[in-house]
C-alpha cells in the first residue's frame, strides 16, 4: 500500500505516515491536506530516508491523506535547503518549511480573493471608531483583518462599516498573469570595469553552475546596473531571478529603477503585502510565470520554478540575520540555495563583512571589484572633527565647522544629510531632583522619548506611556529633562539653526510604510528638502545626487559596544552614509565628529586605506579564533522567572559535554538581560570550525529537561560575540 511521508507545518511535530489512496497520486514535494488529531493541516511529502519518523506507523493504523493541493510540488533543491537550514540553525524542518507555502486558503482552488474597501458614502451613524477608520483607510484595500490593523480598530468596527455601505466588498483575481521585464528595454553602456564585472556573471549564468561572487564596488560605482546585466542574461534564458534587499523602505527605489532598465515591475515580496498580493505572488513564481522576484529574507524560501540567479545587495547588512522564529542568516541561506540549485549568487556591497571577504580571499567566492564612482562623480573628501578640539556650544551636538558647511549647501540649495543612529528625541529621560531614570518595566533598557508622538517609548518590546508631568520617585513636577541626542533633537537643532530650512526626519518611525519611503523619495528629488536627519535607515541604496553634505554626529557611537565586531560594523556604517555624498555631478564632503580622531576606524576612512584597516581586524580575529576562523553559538534561555531562567541555563552549563575543540562561556546574564518580561542567560559556545558543533549541540540539548516555563534557543552564527 502507498504510504505518504508527509511534514505538517507543526513545528512540534516531525514527520508523519499517512496513506496515499490511488486518487492522490503523491510524490515527494506534493503538497497535501492530512489530517491531525480532529484537525486538518497542511503538509508536504518528503522522503523518508532524509527525514526519518520517530516511530513507524503499521500500515493497518495509518489514516489516508485527504486531499492533494493543484500546486507544483516543492522541487527537492528546495527540500533539501529546508532540511540544511533546519539541521544548520538546529530548527524544526517545520518551522523552515512554513516559509515555503502560504497560508492554506491560498492553496485551494479559488482563484479569487474578496477584499474590502472605501465607497465614499457616509454611514448612517458616525462614531469615533468608525470615523478614524474610514480616515485611515483612504484609497486602499484589502481583507477585513488587514484593514482593521492598518486603521486600528477592531473587525467588528469594518464588518459594522460593511453593513452601512461605506465600506464595500470587491472580487480581486489572484490569477492576473505578471508581465515579463524585457532583457534589452532600456540597457546602459556600462563601463570597462562594469564591463568585466558582468560579463564574468553573465558567463556564470549561462554555464548554469553554482558560482558565487563577490560584487566588491565602492558606493556609486553602479553594482545595481552590473547585476542587472546579469538579471537581463538569466531572463533571456527564460529563467527566474531573487533579488534580496535588507529593508522594505528600499524596495519601492529599488522597484522605480528595475522598471526604467527593464519595462516592467519584478513582483514584490515582503511582510507588508496584502494577503491577495502574497496569494498572487506565490501562485506566480510557483508556475514560472513571475520572473524576478525581489523581496525581504524570506523571499529566499520560495518555490520559484526555475531559478537562475540570485542577488543579495548590500550583503553586509545585518537586517539580513534573523533574529526571530528561526534564527538564520539570509546571506549564507542565499549562498546554499544557490549551492542547491546549482547557479550563480552575487553579494553586492561597498562594504563587505570580514566573513565574506575571507570567502574571497581563499578563492571560494570569485572577487569583483568596482574602483570608482560612475561617470563624472568623485568619491567624498571625508574630514574629522575632533570634538574635544571643537566642541558644540553647551545643550548642542552640531560642532560649528559642520554648522558652517551646512549654511554654504543651504545657499547654495544642495541637501545635507545628518546621521545619528538613534530613533526619537533623547535616549535617556531623567529626574534633575532625585536621579530617577525611566527604565521599561519588561526589558533591560530606558525608556526613549519620542517628542514626535509625545511618549516615552521602549525601542524593544515597544511599551510606551506619556511623559509624566511629574516625576513617578520624588513627584517634583517638572524636574524631567532629556538626556543626550536623538534625530529629533538633532532636528530642533538643526531648525533652530536654519529657521527657514526644511527639514525632514528619516528613520523607520517615519518611513514605516512603502508609501511613505516613496514619498521621501519624491520630496528629495523634487528638490523640496534641505536637511535630512537619519538613523541607519538612510545609510544604503539611497541615491541622490543633490546631496553634497554628509555629517556624522557621533562616530563613537557604535564603537561603545565592545564586542568583536564593533570596529568593523561602526566603519560599514559610516562608509555606507559617506557614501551618499557627492553621487551625482557636484563633489561630496563628509565630516566625521569624533572624540577619538585616532582611532583606527576614523584612521581608516580619512586616509581611505581600508585593505589595512581589514586586515588588522581579521587577524584580531584570527587571534581569538572568532569567525570566521573559529565558531560561535549562542543559547539563550529565558523564563518570566528569574530562578527558573538561571537554573535551567546552569543545568546547561553542568551537562556541556567535554568536546575536544569546543569550549563553554557562561552562562551570563544576556545582553539584554531582560526582554519582554522574560529574564535572558546566554552561554556562549565556541568552536573550531572543523567540529560538528550542531551535532553535538542537538545531542547535549535534546537530553535535558526543564521546565515548562523556560525557553531555549539556539542562535548559531550570533551576530555579537
Ligand atoms: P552602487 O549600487 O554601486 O552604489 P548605483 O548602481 O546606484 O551604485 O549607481 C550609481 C548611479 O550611477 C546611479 O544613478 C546609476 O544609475 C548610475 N550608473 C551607474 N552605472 C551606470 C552606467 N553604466 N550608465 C549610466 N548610469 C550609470
Ligand atoms: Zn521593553
């Protein structure tokens, strides 16, 4: 009798045996209803002998499957991408596999979806909630659910809204095929370096061989439009491509830019789309009739028909580790999919990670480089300011030789760019009269003001109250002040400077949506902004060849952080922001204020000897035998209760196994000790890179017992170390 070996997407539950009747004809990748218990649940046939069951099933016990979905099956590339990143990152295959399929309304046969949206005619009895909702909605669309959580009320409030008239519902087709983007719409002259650049990938993708590169390009030396030859190649093949971006704000650039070299949108992906665009995305690159995707990490897990290329730009980001569910690196994910499906993968960055130039230097990955800017554009003069020397009046954080750079660019109606990698208004609130500090009640950090949204706000588990009149410790009223420097402030600053400038903040609390990273967009092309104050979110992709000033506010910033890779990220970030100046025709200046002139980072950037820079970090790596020479693994274990916490992470501690190769640090409280009410002790696992370090790990682990309260997670290539 045939029998299915199926994975739920239950990530408690392994594989299952179910009966295959001769009316559902299954094969490995077939995506099938199965039932659970009372439950029905969606699943995937797998083979037995790469995910074994725990215990067999006699043939006599097994229930038949119920149904099998008209979907393509899960080709065995992306099966066994599934089973690595599963066996890699010590996850459940399910919880892998979850990022694989859609929700199980999207499999079944309907090829319509109903949304809801806005008439224009009143209701017939107007309340708060109802009124903030049809303000809200404006012109858009979507299911019930998803308009209830843009417009922040409830269901029941759209559902009244529906019975009305004032909201209405609309049949959307999923089944609308996606026009192909057209190799040869719009193909620029590439220059002799770009040339060479993308003809190696363009050779790669017609060998159909896995072949990873490293496209290494200074800011504005045009690595989009060296991919996009490559992307123009794969298309002409007949072939579908990935782009991975890092942040969701990039994609609506990203999109305008595609459409201009190539005719047509790529399809979008990202945790922003509404549920018919997700249905209708998936359903299209599942049949092959999408060709490039381009989309957040979790694009990466899709079932495209045919892949032939995959892009990973700004490669180094680290919005590309996920640090949620399960826990891996989309860059490294990127590089085994492409392992697996046997074809070429571009790493696009101005400033590669240590981890991948090593890549490249022992010959793995093949090393691209793009030494000048495109066209007429020089790369920035970068210039220090060393604060001890010139300090910003007392109560300011501008120092006057920046103040003066940016008079001149206002004058001379050019933009600057003011970067300071922190959100809201001041970072610490605190009593004058007893010393009081707002610290969030669920994690281990202060409250941020936000003067914007008038609340103090926790920037990790998102708690936030109004600034209280009077202190909660000492009730003396009015004796709060604000602590240190945030883009808000930095804006008042800024306003108070420059009266008649205007302004713009751009961090992820005000480009939160792709339409309003659109609209940023528009105003800085359009010429309607003088000053930009921004967080990380402005450092890459960006590219506006108005911008002639960029001002670092404080370069030690991310220096604080004390971990191994503090040097190398605060040196990524301030070249990715340098690198929005001066992309256009007029030369760009960047000034760096920093307590330590001196410092290597600082030193590095100044003097634009970055291969010397590099190299010294990697041999500090070398030296503690830190990725990427020797491993880390993270286990972070958590419990509302604090003595719960510490007694499993001890237990862990006791029972390490003694591995030759593998030592054990900890445990310790976490870096964020407390995070959502959950206290965190970590131990941190270090590993010689030769060691099946997971193996042992899933060996260790899977023999303990604690209780039901703590969680553990295993976090394999931790970001910190
Ligand atoms: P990077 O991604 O390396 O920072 P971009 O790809 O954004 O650089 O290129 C910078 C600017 O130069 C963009 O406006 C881009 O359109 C332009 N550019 C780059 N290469 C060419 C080319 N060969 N022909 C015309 N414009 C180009
Ligand atoms: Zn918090």
């Amino acid at each position: 009798m045939p029998r299915a070996h199926v994975l739920l997407l239950n990530p408690a539950l392994g594989p299952l045996d179910y009966r295959a009747d001769r009316e559902h004809a299954v094969e490995p990748g077939s995506v099938v209803l199965a039932p659970l218990g009372p439950r029905q649940m969606v699943g995937v046939v797998w083979e037995e002998e790469s995910l074994p069951s725990a215990d067999q099933v006699g043939d006599n016990r097994l229930r038949p499957l119920l149904g099998v979905y008209d979907v393509p099956p899960i080709q065995a590339p992306l099966r066994r991408l599934i089973e690595w990143t599963s066996n890699y990152y010590l996850a459940p295959p399910a919880a892998v596999l979850r990022m694989a399929l859609p929700s199980s309304s999207a499999l079944d046969g309907s090829r319509t979806i109903t949304e809801y949206r806005a008439t224009g005619v009143a209701p017939d009895r107007m309340t708060p909630q109802r009124e903030q909702a049809l303000d809200r909605i404006g012109q858009r669309q979507g299911l019930i659910r998803e308009l209830a959580t843009i417009t922040d009320v409830s269901e029941a409030v759209i559902r009244g809204l529906v019975k009305t008239g004032a909201i209405e519902a609309v049949t959307v087709s999923i089944d609308t095929p996606w026009s192909s983007p057209d190799p040869d719409h719009a193909p620029p002259d590439l220059s002799d370096e770009q040339q060479l650049a993308a003809g190696m990938i363009t050779d790669a993708v017609k060998a159909r061989e896995f072949h990873p590169f490293l496209l290494d390009g200074v800011t504005g030396s045009g690595k989009t439009e060296v991919y996009f030859e490559a992307i123009a190649e794969a298309l002409r093949q007949d072939r579908q491509v990935l782009v991975l971006l890092p942040e969701i704000a990039l994609t609506e650039p990203f999109l305008k830019r595609f459409e201009a070299r190539f005719g047509h949108l790529p399809v979008a992906w990202h945790s922003e789309l509404r549920q018919s665009q997700r249905r209708r995305a998936w359903r299209g690159l599942a049949i092959g009739d999408a060709k490039v995707v381009v989309g957040a990490r979790s694009a990466l897990f899709l079932p495209y028909r045919d892949l032939g290329l995959i892009i990973v730009d700004e490669a180094h980001e680290t919005s590309f580790k996920q640090e949620d569910g399960v826990l891996y690196h989309a860059r490294d994910v990127a590089v085994m999919r492409a392992k697996l499906e046997a074809i070429p993968v571009v790493l696009a960055s101005a400033t590669p990670a240590i981890e991948t130039r090593q890549q490249a230097a022992i010959g793995r990955y093949t090393e691209l480089k793009l030494t000048a800017r495109h066209g007429a554009a020089e790369m920035p003069e970068i210039i220090a300011i060393d604060l001890l020397q010139e300090p910003p009046p007392r109560g300011r954080w501008i120092a006057p030789s920046l103040v003066k750079a940016m008079a001149e660019r206002i004058e001379r109606k050019e933009q600057s760019l003011l970067f300071l990698n922190r959100r809201g208004y001041a970072p610490l609130t605190l009593c004058r009269s007893c010393g009081h500090r707002f610290q969030c009640p669920n994690c281990t950090a202060w409250m941020v003001e936000h003067r914007l949204l008038q609340r103090l706000q926790c920037h990790h588990c998102g708690h936030n109250m109004p600034p209280p009149r009077a202190c909660p410790e000492c009730k003396e009223e009015d004796a709060l002040v604000a602590c240190g420097p945030g883009v808000e402030r930095i804006a008042d600053e800024v306003a108070a400077l420059f009266p008649d400038a205007r302004v713009v903040i751009a961090t992820s609390d005000t480009l939160n949506t792709p339409a309003r990273a659109a609209e940023f967009v528009e105003r800085m092309e359009a010429g309607d902004v003088d000053v930009v104050v921004g967080t990380q979110l402005i450092t890459k992709g960006y590219h506006f060849p108005e911008l002639t000033l960029v001002g670092v506010i404080d370069a030690d910033l991310g220096l604080s952080g004390g971990d191994l890779r503090a040097a190398e990220r605060s040196f990524q970030q301030i070249a990715q922001v340098a690198g929005r100046a001066g992309r256009g025709e007029k030369p760009g200046t960047v000034y760096i204020q920093t307590h330590s002139p001196g410092a290597p980072v600082i030193q590095a950037l100044l003097s634009g000897d970055v291969a010397s820079f590099y190299e010294a970090e990697t041999e500090a790596r070398r030296m503690a035998d830190a990725p990427p020479f020797g491993r880390f693994a993270a286990i972070i274990v958590s419990s509302e209760k604090l003595d719960d916490a510490t007694s499993a992470a001890r237990l862990i501690g006791r029972s390490a196994p003694r591995v030759d190769g593998m030592h054990v640090f900890g445990p310790a409280p976490a870096p964020l000790a407390m995070l959502r009410g959950r206290h965190r002790q970590r131990l941190l696992v270090h590993a010689r890179r030769s060691l099946d370090v997971q193996d042992v790990m899933r060996e260790w682990l899977g023999a303990l017992e604690w209780p039901r309260s703590v969680r553990v997670a295993v976090d394999v290539d931790p970001y910190s170390f």
